[in-house]
C-alpha cells in the first residue's frame, strides 16, 4: 500500500493550479479554459490524443479543482464518463467519443432511479429489436444531461451509452444547491445502436463514480478548512484574533481531524482501485473502501462544512464570499450518494 504520489499525478495538479491562479472563473466559464489546457485528455487514450493516465491523475486533477469549489463538468465527464467508459467502448464508439472529450464535449452517467440513488438492480430496461436496442427508464439527478453529448444510462441489462440528441430521451431541470445544470430524464423506447450496450460496466460506472465523488469531497473540505483557517487567523474579536480562543480552537482542530480522515479513505479507495483497474487488486477490498469512503463523506462532510459556516459568522452565507460554494457542494454530494443513513446500510450489509 503506497499513497504517495507520483510524478504524473503531481504534473497534473500543478497545471491546474496554475490555470486556476492564470483565471479568476470559478464556473461553467472556466471550461474553455480546461479544454484548451488538455487537462481533459489526461484519461484517453493515446492513439485518441490522450495521455493515457488513469484514476489517480484524475482523482489529483477533480481533487484540486474542488479545493477551489470549481463548479464545471468535470467530475461527470471524466468521473462519471471517461474513466468507466476505458476498457469496455468498442473501438468505433471510442473513436468518436473520446476526441469529442478532448474537445470539450460533456459526457455523464444517469446513476439515480427515483428512490434508489447509485441503483444496484436498475428499473430501466433495454429490449433487443434487430440490431438496436430500444432504452426505457426514468432517472433522476442527472448532471449537465441536457448539456452532454452522451449519457450513461445503466438498465437491466447493461450500460447504455446514449446519444443526447435521441429522440425518445426528455430532459426535466430539478433544482440543486449550487444551481449547476441537473436533470431528470425519461428515455422513451430510445433507439440505440447493439454495440452501445455494455453489458459489464455497471460496476466499473458505479466504483468510478464513488471514488472520484471522494475526491472531490477530500478538495472541497481542504479548501472550506483553509479558508476558515485564514479567517479565524485575521479575523479580530475583543482585541484578539477569533483563533486564539479556546473554542475556536477546539472546532477548527475537529475539522482538520476530518479532513485528514476524509483524505486517508479517499486515497486508499483511490489507490486499491487503480490497483483493479490494472489487474492487481482486490476486489472485496475495494468495495469495501469505496463504502467507507461514501460513508464518511454523507456522515462527516456536511457537518464539518457547517461549522466552517458556523466560525465565518454571518460573511460566510453571503454569496460574495466562496464558502457557499463549498457548502452547496458538499450539498449535492451528500445528496447523490443517497445520505448518510443509506451509506451507512450498505457499509453494514458488507460487514455482516
């Protein structure tokens, strides 16, 4: 077991340091900005302009952008989209996704069912007729799914991999925290090519998709605990600063004890899947760091963020101020991975 991290995964959060110091835009208008600095292309495939890297860069390039509260797809395109897609697009899907990501095309995954976040058995259905398949189900919490190229659409009998334009597929705005696009989606008979159907990647989707919602997680808790750090630093009551009082004290050392617990599980499910991605691993392992990693997340994070709501005082609800952004986050994550008591059920189903 070796968390360090390596030369690429430093590479890659150097650079998007650097795009985030070179721009101020900290939303969908940052996009552009991450397409032309080839951040996008870390995952892919070299003989489709990638750089071939694999789940911790990007885990390193989510991680730091959400230091940052950065509210752009990337999470859904390359957590969502790109990782669990590697392995399973026959090659002429790949050929034609793949470039489309590199140049900013958004991709997403429909992971919800009405009433089961992350569905382990979905409803949806996809029936053989000659050589297509025809899609129904209905999804909901769908990230930027009017906004994608393609969608994610896990059924009965595989992942679909479908083209936003088709007809059949209606996109209904639900509204979210932070106001990022979210949808939720019917898919009507929706047509799609035999070979879009991928009947083995559920598990990669779903195990893709809750290890880069942890890391994304670990950044926004950093970045929420270096913002209140710095305030109850200059921040002066009675002549002395707020840090110096014990209470103070006591609250922000709970935090930082979070976060670094909160760190540790998002790097160890990071590093025991990379090791099964490359057919070394353990597979019970990695579930069941995946769902201590969920848990702890929908348990410690909302919370944690609260009280770095709570030592702000009044500044840090106002919308001037970036910690909303990290609370409306930590918000919708929760919410996606179905809350703490549900985390908490299927954390206690592997243990028993």
């Amino acid at each position: 077991m070796d968390f360090t991290t390596d030369d690429s995964q430093d590479a890659v959060a150097e650079v998007v340091v650097s795009l985030l110091e070179r721009h101020g835009e900290r939303d969908i208008a940052l996009w552009p900005k991450l397409v032309d600095s080839g951040l996008l292309a870390v995952a892919l495939p070299e003989r489709f302009g990638g750089d071939e890297m694999g789940l911790p860069e990007v885990s390193a390039l989510l991680t730091e952008l959400a230091t940052d509260a950065v509210a752009v797809p990337a999470l859904a395109t390359l957590g969502f989209g790109v990782l669990p897609l590697l392995g399973h697009l026959p090659d002429d899907l790949a050929g034609t996704i793949f470039p489309a990501v590199a140049a900013g095309t958004i991709l997403t995954a429909a992971l919800h069912e009405p009433g089961a976040p992350f569905a382990t058995s979905p409803a949806a259905t996809a029936t053989a007729r000659g050589d297509e398949i025809l899609i129904t189900g209905h999804k909901v919490g769908v990230p930027y799914a009017a906004q994608a190229g393609w969608i994610l659409v896990p059924t009965a009998a595989g992942v679909a991999v479908v083209d936003a334009t088709t007809a059949g597929l209606e996109c209904r705005e639900s509204p979210t925290s932070t106001g990022a696009p979210e949808y939720s989606v019917r898919l009507d008979e929706v047509a799609i090519p035999a070979g879009h159907l991928l009947p083995g990647a559920l598990t990669d989707l779903h195990r893709c998709a809750l290890a880069c919602l942890g890391s994304v997680a670990d950044g926004l808790l950093t970045g929420a605990l270096k913002l209140t750090a710095e305030h109850v630093r200059t921040r002066h009551q009675f002549g002395r600063p707020l840090a110096e009082f014990q209470a103070v004290a006591q609250e922000i050392g709970d935090i930082y004890v979070t976060s670094r617990t909160l760190h540790a599980a998002a790097l160890s499910a990071t590093w025991a899947l990379s090791e099964l991605r490359r057919g070394e691993g353990d597979a019970e392992r990695v579930d069941d760091d995946l769902e201590v990693l969920s848990y702890c997340v929908a348990a410690e994070l909302p919370p944690a963020v609260q009280v770095c709501h709570h030592l702000h005082g009044g500044i840090g609800v106002d919308v001037t101020h970036p910690l909303h952004r990290y609370y409306s986050q930590a918000k919708d994550i929760t919410r996606w991975l179905g809350g703490e008591s549900l985390r908490l059920d299927r954390l206690g189903a592997r243990c028993s």
